[in-house]
C-alpha cells in the first residue's frame, strides 16, 4: 500500500486529525511495513537456503534449550 492509501485509511477511522498528523503517520506505517518486508524475506531467504531451519520462534527456543 502507498503512503497515499494509508492516509486514507487512518483519515477515515479518524476524522478528528490534522492533516498533517495524519501525513505523519501514515509515511511512519509505510516505512515500517517496508521494513517488515525486507526481514520477512531475509527470514525466508535463509530458511529457504537452509541456513535457519526454525520455521517459527516456539521452533527457535526448542532449538537452543535442546542445544544447551
């Protein structure tokens, strides 16, 4: 989704804010969401390569306490 999208969206659920706030906000989701992307697909890449074979975090724990 654009930036444009998530203002939208946060402007519908939220008619009280400034525009300004608003712009604000939704450039901070955009970013994150971006950011959530490039680690899911580092994640997966790995995975996929076999270089982390831990499919979940519950998988990842049960991983090093059996290592320990």
């Amino acid at each position: 989704m654009t930036t444009t999208g998530y203002e939208k969206r946060i402007a519908e659920a939220n008619p009280g804010l400034k525009k300004g706030k608003v712009q604000r906000l939704a450039v901070r989701i955009a970013k994150r969401a971006e950011q959530m992307r490039e680690e899911f697909d580092f994640y997966e890449s790995c995975r996929i390569l076999g270089i982390l074979t831990d499919t979940t975090a519950r998988d990842a724990v049960r991983n090093v306490e059996a290592q320990a």
